[in-house]
C-alpha cells in the first residue's frame, strides 16, 4: 500500500463528483424553473433547431389567424356597404313602380319622385367611394385584376399587387430564348435491350427495369413506358423504330427539371456504363415584358423585382421562335390577403366599381340610358326602363354579395378554423421537444441533490487523509 501527502487523490476524485452533480443539480434547477428542457443550444442542438424551426411556424400559423381575422373584417365591411346599396337600389325600383303609375301622377308628383330618386342615386354613389377599411377603398372599382393576351402562344397566368395596369396597346413580350426540357438520348436496337439494366430517377423515385436474354428493343422501351407510367415519373419514353433510338424526356421545361440515369451498358442514354449520369440539360425561357428585365423558370417569364411596371407580372410561352410573340394587356385592382404562415400563400378578391354609373351598364331600353346613372321617372316608357335596370342592378349587386359571403365563408372562415387545428398540433410537437417533464426532473433533481450532498460529505472526508493524521503521530 502507497502513501502520498502532497496530492489527494481521494479528494480530488470526490470533488470531480461534487462538480459534476452540482452541474446536473444546476440544469434540473433551471429546468424546473423555465420549464423547458432545452434552454440553451448545448442542451440538444438537433432539438433546439426543430423546435425553433416549430416555433417560426407557429408564430407564422398565429399571425395567419389574426390576418384572416381582419380580413374578414374588411370583407364584412364591404358587403355591410353593399346591404346598404341593395336597399337603395329596392327603393330606386319603388320609385320608379310609382312613377309608372301614370294615370295617378300629376307632372309635379313625377318630378318629385324623379328628385328623390336622384338622392338615392347620389347616395350609391358616397356609399360606394366613400366605404373604406383604413385608408384602402373598398367599392370604388379601384380593387381587381385581369389579363389578356393577344396571342395564342402567350398566356397571361397572373401578376401581384405591384403589377402595374397596362397602357391599351399592353405589355410587349420579347423572347430571347426559346424554353426546353431536359433530354437523353441515343441509338437502341434489339441488342442493346438483350440483358440491359437500365435505371432512371427523378422526382425522389427510381425505377429499373430488366432485359431478358431475347429481349427486343421495342419490348424493352415498352417495359420503360410502363415502369415510368406506374411510378408516375414526370417523364416521356419514346422509342423510334425506324431510327432504332431511345428518347427519355422530361414533361416539364427548364433547369430545374432533371432527372438521373444509369445504364448497364455504354452509350445507352449514358456515356458510360454502370456510372450515374445527371440530365440537366434542360433551359429556361429567357427575355423581357415590356422591355423590363423578367425571370424565366421553365415556360414561365416573371417580371423582377424591383421593375417599374411589371414586377411580379408572369406570363407562359408556348411557342418555338425567338422574337415577340405579342403583348399582355393587364388590369390591377384586386385585393390580396395573406391568408397562410408562409410565402405564397395568399388568396385574392375583386371588388368591382358599384357606383350608379357602373351598374346595369350598356342594358338594353328603349329609353336609351346607358346606366343607372342616366334614369328618368318623368316619363312612363322612363319610369318602365327605369324598373328594368333597377332589377339589373339589385341582381349585380346581390351577386357581387354572394361571392364576398362565399370568399368569407368558404375561404377565409375555412382557412381560420384550419389554421387554429394546425397550431394546435404544431404546438403539441413543440412541447413534446422543448417542454420539460416536470415528473421526470423532479426525480432527477432529487436524484442530484442527494448525490451533491453525499458527495461533498465525501469530499470532507477525503480531505482530512492522509497528511494531517500523519504529522499528528510523528509529533
């Protein structure tokens, strides 16, 4: 047995214990107290940055709810105006029954009643340039979007709220470069099929298919078409027989778009054998709308950020030449909501013009009032065309209420009850990472506090061997 007096050993092992348990002590302690078990990146790196990742999507989800709230607000605020418009409009129908009670009105009582008629037309039109949410105009007509082209190559697909409306002549689009998909290609006969391996990817999913020991091309390229069809590739197989030549294409256009291949044998899509090969060869669309700078992404050419008149802008070319393939008419005046916890997950509404001078525009009569702005009650074939664009009008505006209800209900009322389903459970898998178990580091924390207590009882102990007791005996 040694004896050493200038280090202990034993006091230095116990108080390595008592470091480490008051450690442990120390977590159980803050866990208690904040309630999470992870405060800290070092606590659970992973952890930490799913449940931040669950964090960012709840706040989002939350934010989302109280955005389809307001929404519904400014929706209720429009439609409470147009209730108001209908019942105008009922009166301006009133009006004009009683005027066409020719045999009972006098010419005073006609133009009494073309006067209060004219009120309630000027009170259609403040109701309608005068509703606001906040400073943002609600039935002035100044809320919609629409598109045109004026080839058939070219399809308007849809703009943002930063589209500018478009002179008459619209938006010229030139082509700079024509889109194409992602292709490979090669010389395939019947002996190149005999025993091939060939394996094609894309999309996460991979299939393979097998050649027999007589296998034909045609037969083989027909196992392909019926592989890629069953895994639902985004991909096209054709095999030219007269050409003997295998073709793999992409459905889609653009560098995005790829796909892998492997082959058992050189020269069949691949260059070599056994060896993966990436098809990227696809291109995007290049040019320009209204000679401002656009994206493209496959057939699809969007307007950049930051461009005066067009940002945002996205239109389809489906045509084969360079050059301008025509022009994009457009008109900006939707509303847009941000409806999800996400980029992009916006729904929109229009709300057309419901001044007096926009409903029952161009109905025929033989009056010839060209809207409900023009009406006159003075005369009895008046008042009778009066009646018929009054109808007009009460169908229009009942009809603009019932898509603003069906917006409401169907998509924003819809959208909150989803959402407040989806941060329930975004919030039930972030406890189950982040909150502490309460049960669980209370018996830790006990486990830590007896285990700093007897080590440090140990640690006393330890401390008075073997020097001391040593110097004792020798005096």
């Amino acid at each position: 047995m040694t004896l050493r007096v200038k280090n202990n050993l034993a006091s230095v092992n116990t108080l390595r214990h008592l470091s480490a348990n008051q450690d442990a002590l120390t977590k159980s302690l803050e866990r208690l107290a904040s309630g999470q078990k992870i405060n800290r990146g070092a606590d659970d790196p992973a952890g930490l940055i799913i449940s931040e990742n669950l964090r960012s999507q709840i706040a989002g989800v939350h934010q989302a709810i109280a955005n389809s709230e307001v929404s519904i607000s400014m929706v209720q605020t429009a439609e409470g105006a147009l209730t108001e418009v209908n019942n105008l409009l009922i009166q301006v129908r009133q009006l004009a029954l009683a005027a066409a009670n020719e045999g009972a009105n006098d010419t005073s009582a006609l133009f009494a009643l073309q006067s209060q008629l004219k009120d309630a037309l000027d009170s259609i039109d403040r109701v309608s340039s005068n509703t606001r949410f906040g400073d943002k105009s609600l039935l002035d007509g100044s809320r919609g979007i629409s598109g045109v082209s004026n080839a058939n190559d070219l399809i308007f697909l849809g703009a943002t709220v930063n589209t500018r409306s478009s002179p008459v002549q619209g938006y010229e689009v030139e082509i700079t470069q024509v889109p194409s998909r992602a292709i490979a290609t090669g010389e395939f006969s019947d002996s190149d099929a005999e025993d091939l391996v060939l394996s094609i990817a894309e999309g996460g999913k991979t299939i393979t298919v097998v050649g027999g020991e007589d296998e034909t091309a045609e037969s083989f390229a027909g196992k392909l078409v019926k592989a890629v069809k069953e895994a639902n590739l985004d991909l096209e197989v054709v095999y030219d027989e007269d050409r003997e030549t295998l073709t793999v294409q992409h459905r889609r256009y653009g560098t995005q778009n790829t796909f892998q291949v492997r082959s058992s044998q050189s020269d069949v899509l691949v260059e070599q054998a056994d060896e993966i090969e990436e098809i990227n060869n696809g291109v995007d669309v290049a040019g320009t709308i209204n000679g401002e700078s656009a994206t493209g992404v496959g057939r699809i050419l969007v307007g950049n950020e930051g461009n005066r008149n067009t940002e945002g802008l996205a239109v389809l070319f489906s045509g084969k030449d360079r050059g301008i393939p025509g022009t994009v008419s457009i008109a900006q005046n939707s509303l847009i909501f941000q409806v999800g916890p996400n980029e992009g997950q916006t729904v929109r509404v229009a709300i057309e013009d419901t001044s007096s001078d926009s409903l029952s525009r161009g109905l025929s009569n033989e009056s010839g009032f060209n809207d409900l702005s023009k009406v006159d009650v003075t005369t009895a074939q008046g008042a009778e065309d009066t009646i018929r664009l009054a109808d007009a009008a009460i169908s229009q505006i009942s009809f603009l209420r019932g898509k603003l209800g069906s917006f409401q209900k169907n998509t924003l009322e819809t959208n909150t009850a989803t959402l407040r389903i989806t941060a329930e459970n975004l919030i039930a898998a972030e406890s189950s990472i982040r909150d502490a178990d309460v049960a669980k580091e209370l018996a830790e924390f006990t486990k830590n506090q007896i285990l700093t207590e007897t080590a440090a009882a140990a640690n006393a102990q330890a401390n008075g061997i073997p020097g001391l007791s040593l110097l004792k005996r020798n005096n």
